[in-house]
C-alpha cells in the first residue's frame, strides 16, 4: 500500500527531497519506531517509510519532514488535531515528535491501498461507490463534532484496506478549509469514485472547489464551456438517485448539509450490491419545487427532496384502476360487501425487497439519570431536559473537587434514553455544555426500576454493548455515534460520562440535547 502522507506520491518532476542525515532501515527513532522500509515520498516532501512499534509490537506509518522546527508545524499540529478523534473510519495517529533537524508523526499502518489507486483499473460500481461515501462522511463527522476541520479529502488521503475498511487520514490545519468544504469534497469522492475523474480542477466550475486538485488524478470531464459532466453522463448504470446527490454536493449555489446529516443519508443509500432498490426511492436533491415533501437533508441542511409526486400520483391511479377492476370481476356481478382488502403480511410475490425508511429524527419518549451505585443520587432530576428541543436547559451534575473521575468516588454516571420501541438507529448526537470530557455510548435491552439497586443492574448490563468509540477527553461539545448495528433494532441507549471537564475550581458537565436520528 502507498502509505502517503499528502495522499499523493511524488511526480518525477518534483525536486528531489533534502534528506540530510536521513533515516536507514534498522534506526530506531524515539527509542520506540524502528524503521523497516522506505516506501515513498509524498507531493510535500516528505519521507514515508513502514515501521513497527517495537513496544506494542504493532506495524506503524512514519512519516518523516526535514527539517523539524517550524517547517513542520503544519504537519504536527495536524497529527494533534487528527489524535484527538478516534473513529473506525479515521487512521489513527499514535504520536508526532520533533527533533528540530526532522520531524515525524507515527500513525497506523493500514494494508491496502488508496481510492486514487483502487479506480485506476476503472471506475467503482455505485455501491461500492455509496460505501466509500458513507464512511468518509462519517469519519468527517466525527472530525466536525470536535468544531476541527479535515482539509484534505481526496482519492490519495481515502484509503481501502485489504479487509473492506475505508478510512480518511492525514488532516490538515492550513489553508482556508472549512465544515462545508469538506462536505463539498466528498461529492467529489463519489464523483471520483463513479467516473474515476476528479471534478475539483484550479478554476471551480459549476461548484468545484477551488485548490482541491490533486497531481496525477484525471480531470473531470467537461463540455465546451468548461461545465463539469454528470457522472451518468460519463458512464452507464449510475442510480439517478445517486448521481443527483454528487452534483448537488458539487454545486456551489446550493448549500450543502452537515457532514452528520449526510452520513446518515449515505448510510441509507448504502445497501448491498443485491439489495439495490432505491431507484424507486426517488432523487435525492438539495433543491426542489415547492411543496415537495422535504427529506432529513432537507431539515440540517437546507435541502428538499423531489419525491417525484407525478410518478407517485401515476402509480397510485393505476394501483386504483386496477382495483376497481378486480373487484369488478371478470362478468361476476355478485356484490361486494368487503371492497377494501386487509394489509398482507407476507413479502411481495415477486421477491422484491420494500423500500428503506427515510431517515428522520427520533422522538425520546423518557430520560432519566443513571447513577452509579456508589453514588448518593442527588443528581436525578431535570433529565427531561435533555430532549425538550431547548439547547439553553440541560441536565448537569454536581461539581466535583480532587479529580475529572468523579473524584474518585464512582465510575461515571449517565443517561439513559427510550425511544419508545424498536428502531433502526443511524446516529446519536450529544449536545454538552463544555469541552473536555470523556464518555460512550452504551446499550441494551433491560430497563430495571429507578433505584440505586436498579441503576448498578442496568449498568451492568449495558457496559460491554458499546456503540462506536468512546470519546476521552474530547475537544468539543458535540458527540456523534455512528457505530449502529444496520440490522439491529434499538431501543434503550445510555449515554455513559466517565470524567468531567474543569469548572468551578472542580469538575463538572451539562448534557443540553441528545438527538437521535434513525427510521
């Protein structure tokens, strides 16, 4: 795998890299990296090489800059950034050092090989194209959950390891990117992905981003005025649905929405290749008429989804026609006491798979709070607020003086949500009153009586069904799971605190919202 860190390979033409007193196979940096294989160097000069941690015993990227110094402050400050999210769709970043003749970050080595690498056989069929969507939506985010920005997606920093997993590295912190920008590029990666072009050339056209351009990576193609192609216009067999959220993502006059909102509009799409039905969903668009019924994308982010009310209209009046015409009969006249048939609860005849659920926002039916048995439990009330719709009125616990743990004094305490039955959950997201605190969220299928017995049972019970990473010490105030079970339905969620930011001379934390999207 090219384990790049720009997510590009040096072209031939670049100037050759100033290694004085560059690394050899063997030399172990930091008494801990031993270096075992140069394996590139990327488009920022920089020096890859495949490592193992001689500590943990586990194969690491190094990702080598000469000098160290404040050439390479872009480069740390962006591995500290990256370190502080943890997310199965994100390489994981284990250090950053400087040595101020060179620097280097170690972070995970994953086995496989980039986007840009992976279409140069050809484009991606539209699934697998939706998947890799999904999970760089995802992992951006978990990235914008900390109030951070990527700033570097494309088909080089996208990577497929060989078991299927796909994950974003090598963030950045320069330049002028933003939340929206990196919501713009992932139209660029389904773009990419569906035509093996990529539609974000130096001079923006019909939305593109400008400076997103990547060396070596075709440009996207493009009519006599310069106007980007659809991609079902490059290739057959793209899905409508599909093609018309890459472009609306690629347009810059229509506004895109959160990078939370559309992972979870991705991970709807992203079915299995023999399951893809969602033609019959309709296009998903960020504008349309008025009137039009509008679609979770449209509530986050500004979007309305054009139902295709004609076509519905159409089938609903042959569906009628037909009706009347079976309970006709052919030349029977007998009456019919019992035109309307009861619902049937056997799949359709032909085989064919119902549509999937639009996403939407799930309603909490109760909260309450969750103590550890330890605990004195003077910390129960005003947990309705935590889905009352108000982000000014949260729940909060006491202040806590000696340590961020509770003081030492238990575990953690926590949330607990019903969403009132069974539902298929996309994503939950924890709105809190302060940056810094460590938490996960948990779930399970007990819901014992509120005491401190009752709390210890559920606890216990919850602890080791963990939904996605857990957070520590996380650099923001908003939370985002997205590791839900697509065949698992859900009920019960506990949103679990472990340590407690700085406040008052103590520890203490407020929960403001928690939302909870799913069908």
């Amino acid at each position: 795998m090219t384990q790049v860190g720009e997510g590009q390979e040096a072209e031939e033409s670049a100037p050759q890299v100033m290694t004085f007193g560059a690394p050899t196979a063997g030399e172990i940096l930091a008494e801990r990296y031993e270096l075992v294989e140069h394996i590139n160097n990327d488009s920022a000069g920089r020096l890859v090489w495949r490592g193992v941690d001689v500590i943990l015993r586990r194969p690491v990227a190094v990702v080598l800059r000469y000098p160290g110094g404040d050439s390479a402050t872009e480069m740390l400050q962006g591995a500290v950034a990256a370190s502080r999210v943890i997310h199965p769709n994100l390489v994981g970043v284990y250090d950053a050092i400087d040595e101020a003749d060179r620097a280097y970050v170690v972070r995970e080595w994953v086995d496989g090989q980039s986007l840009r690498e992976l279409a140069a056989d050809g484009p991606l069929d539209p699934a697998r194209a939706t998947t890799i969507g999904n999970a760089v939506a995802s992992a951006l985010a978990a990235v914008h959950a900390t109030d951070m920005v990527h700033g570097n997606v494309h088909p080089g920093t996208v990577m497929i390891s060989d078991d299927g997993r796909v994950v974003l590295a090598d963030a950045r912190t320069d330049g002028d990117d933003t939340q929206q920008s990196d919501v713009r590029a992932v139209g660029g990666i389904l773009y990419f992905a569906l035509t093996g072009h990529w539609p974000h050339a130096e001079a923006p056209l019909r939305g593109a981003t400008a400076g997103h351009g990547r060396a070596a990576i075709p440009d996207a193609v493009r009519d006599a005025d310069g106007r980007i192609a659809a991609p079902r216009q490059v290739r057959a067999g793209v899905p409508a649905y599909l093609d018309d959220l890459t472009m609306d993502l690629l347009d810059a006059e229509i506004a895109p929405p959160s990078s939370d909102v559309l992972a979870a509009e991705l991970a709807r799409l992203d079915v299995p290749a023999d399951e893809q039905f969602l033609d019959n969903s309709g296009p998903l668009r960020f504008a349309a008429d008025t009137g039009d019924e509008p679609s979770p994308l449209a509530a986050a982010g500004g979007r309305k989804v054009a139902i295709g009310i004609a076509g519905l209209l159409a089938v609903a009046l042959v569906g009628l026609l037909i009706g009347i015409s079976a309970l006709r009969g052919g030349g029977d006249e007998s009456p019919r006491t019992n035109p309307v048939a009861a619902p049937s609860s056997n799949p359709p005849a032909d085989g064919a798979t119902p549509a999937a659920a639009a996403v939407r926002e799930l309603k909490i039916s109760a909260a309450r709070i969750i103590d550890d048995p330890k605990g004195d439990r003077e910390e129960l009330r005003n947990a309705e607020r935590v889905h009352d719709g108000d982000e000014d009125k949260g729940w909060e616990t006491q202040t806590y003086v000696g340590h961020a743990n509770f003081g030492n004094i238990k575990q953690g305490m926590g949330v607990w949500i019903d969403l009132g039955g069974e539902h298929t959950v996309k994503s939950v997201q924890v709105l809190l009153s302060a940056r810094g605190a460590s938490a996960r969220l948990l779930t399970g299928t007990s819901n014992p009586p509120s005491s401190s017995k009752g709390d210890g049972q559920l606890y216990a019970a919850y602890k080791g069904n963990l939904i996605g990473q857990p957070f520590e010490e996380h650099d923001g105030t908003k939370m985002t799971f997205n590791g839900f079970d697509a065949d698992t339905k859900y009920r019960y969620l506990l949103f679990w605190i472990t340590e407690l930011p700085p406040s008052d001379g103590g520890y203490k934390l407020g929960v403001q919202e928690i939302t909870v999207h799913g069908s």
